[in-house]
C-alpha cells in the first residue's frame, strides 16, 4: 500500500507516525500541502490527513478546517479514499460535523471524544497522540533515584487549565494533607492566558472564598515542576481536567520518563487503554462505579506510596512501545478495510455501466 499523510504541521507527531508504519512495510509519504496535480502524478491507494493543531497550525483553525474539507474533496474526487486523525478535542460545531463527514473514516484519541461522532457512519478507531520518550531526562533522573526511594513524602500535583474553580470537581475531604503528603496546585497552564501576577491574585482571591485551600501550595514554573519529577515522589491528579490527547501526551511523557502516577478517569485510560493497569501503573476512576468507595480506595492509595514504582521505567516504556505497535497495527488494518471497500464500490460502478 502506497499512503500519502498530509499534516500541515509537519511536526514530531507526524514524523513519529511515519517512522511506525513504515515499519510495518508500507510505502508512506508525508506532505505538508495537498495539490492536485501530486494526486493525478501519484498513486496513493490512501490519503491520511492530521488535523492541524491549534497552536502551531499556519491558518486560523477554521480556515485550516475548510482548506482541508476542500483537499479531501478533491481526493475523494479522484476515486481516493480518505481519513482524518484529530488529536485536539472536537468542536461540536456546523463547520467540524461538515469536515468530518467528508472523510471515510475518523480517529480520535479517547472514548469520549468517540461519543462526540455517534452520528458519524463512517469507520472509526482511537488512535492516540504518541508521546516522545526523553532519554536524557531518564538518565539525569537515575541520580536521584535512590533519594526518591528514602524520601516517604508523597507530592500530590493537581494541575488546573481553565482556573481555580476546575478543583471544585474534585472531592477534596478525601484528599488530605498529611505528615506523608503534600498537595501542591499547578498553575502553569492558566500562563497562557494570564501573567504570573495575575494568576497569584487571583489564587488569593479563590483561598479567601475557601478557606481549605490555604494549606495547598501554588506554583506555575516548569522549572518547579521538572524539579518536582526528579527529586520527588510524584502522583498528579488529572481526572477532573477535560484536556485533549495532546495535552495528555504530556502526561504520559512524565510517567514513563520520570515515574510520575497518573490519576485518570476511564474516559483519559481509553487512549492507551491497554497499557494502563488500575492500581498498578495509575489509578482509575470509574464514573459508573460509587463515588464514595472509589474515592475510599484512592485515599488508602495514596495512604501507600511506598508500593509506588518511583524509580524503574525501562520496562514500562518496552511495554507502552508494544501499545503503540497494536495502534498502528489496528491503523494499517483500518487502511486495508478502506481501500478494500473502494475498490469494491469501483468495481460495482463499473459492472453497473457495462450492463
């Protein structure tokens, strides 16, 4: 199979992809631009389109969104089948139900971006945003490993991206600070928005109004963070926090980089759900299982950090390869199912005009 990607940010993700199925043995090209004429000199049997990220994407979004509605046009036009990989969180909106009906199939990165596109009737899959393995942040972080081990604090870190009031979906009499934990509020994302000032204040404001909060501490540096995760025994709490794949790649970089435990909920679990084990390698959330006993089991979790992996990562990171190698192989098979299908439709049309 010869498959042209076309990612107009042409970054690390894509580069990742590429280097994956092309281990598989497939003849992969990747573009930044789709033209016409590369589609009438070339034949690809699928083209694979990335949605552009917001951050780094070269158009506004919505203008990305209908320049890539009109390549997969013109795609389809020449009897080519196509799909679209989006890695941050659907917009429910006329534009977006209009680009993604336009393709033959969709993957996203968790289930619950899956319930967004019940409607759709093409194929669907999960396929996740890869994290990159930062060997040379396994490395610095050996020399503290034995310092890691002999420290028994736990450092509870719950991230907020929107503002303070994302923790008020967490259940906080069930997380307590003890001689053996402290929870520390991490800022950083709100820095996108606000400057350091202004989040401080307004960190003050939000304390003033709840008083428990006081005994948290408040930091916004990645300075602080990476420190954090080289020094430190590391849980954070993501399970409140709706963030797409891409922001939670981040997350699992620090887990497999830096053993950094990761509580989820079932939705963020289902991107690699057969990597994370509950109780094990994290801790899951279950919204159709009683609040009050999962939130009891987290507190004798927490309560526990000396069965915590703080240290070892080479066999997680062996482990979260062979993950990855099952997407791309249920990615190649969803290819094979396209192009099967196509040249099914083709060959019907053509037996129709010959009758």
């Amino acid at each position: 199979m010869k498959i042209l990607i076309v990612s107009p940010d042409l970054d690390q993700q894509t580069k990742r992809l590429t280097d994956e199925l092309l281990k598989t043995g497939l003849e992969i090209e990747t573009i930044e631009d789709l033209h016409p004429l590369r589609l009438m000199l070339n034949h690809y049997d699928l083209i694979h389109f990335i949605q552009p990220l917001k951050l780094k994407g070269k158009l506004p979004i919505q203008k990305n969104e209908l320049f890539q509605l009109l390549q997969s046009f013109i795609a389809q036009t020449i009897g080519r089948p196509t799909l679209m990989s989006f890695h941050e969180n659907l917009i429910e909106s006329k534009l977006n139900q209009t680009l993604i009906s336009s393709f033959q199939a969709i993957t996203v990165g968790n289930v619950g971006e899956l319930k967004k596109i019940k409607n759709y009737s093409g194929a669907k899959m999960i396929l996740p945003y890869f994290p990159d393995i930062e060997t040379k942040a396994i490395a610095s972080k050996s020399v503290h490993e034995s310092q890691k081990n002999i420290n028994k604090t736990l450092n509870v870190i719950v991230p907020v991206y929107n503002s303070f009031n994302d923790l008020h979906r967490l259940s906080w009499k069930h997380i307590q600070n003890n001689e053996q934990t402290q929870i520390y509020i991490d800022a950083r994302y709100l820095k996108k928005h606000f400057s350091s000032s202004h989040i401080r204040k307004s960190w003050q404001a939000f304390i003033n109004k709840n008083v428990d909060f006081k005994k948290f501490i408040l930091f916004n540096s990645n300075e602080t963070f990476d420190d954090f995760l080289i020094k430190k025994n590391v849980v954070s709490i993501l399970k409140h926090l709706e963030i797409s794949d891409l922001e939670f790649s981040y997350w699992i970089n620090s887990y497999l980089n830096f053993s950094n435990m990761l509580i989820l909920n079932d939705e963020q679990a289902t991107g690699f759900s057969s990597f994370w084990k509950h109780e094990k390698n994290c801790f899951i959330f279950n919204k159709n299982q009683p609040v009050q006993k999962q939130y009891s089991s987290f507190c004798e979790f927490l309560k526990s950090p000396a069965t915590f992996n703080f240290s070892s990562t080479a066999s997680d990171i062996f482990t979260f390869q062979q993950t990855i190698d099952l997407k791309i192989n249920e990615l190649t098979r969803l290819y094979t199912k396209l192009i099967q299908q196509k040249t099914s439709l083709s060959y019907q049309k053509s037996a129709n005009m010959s009758l």
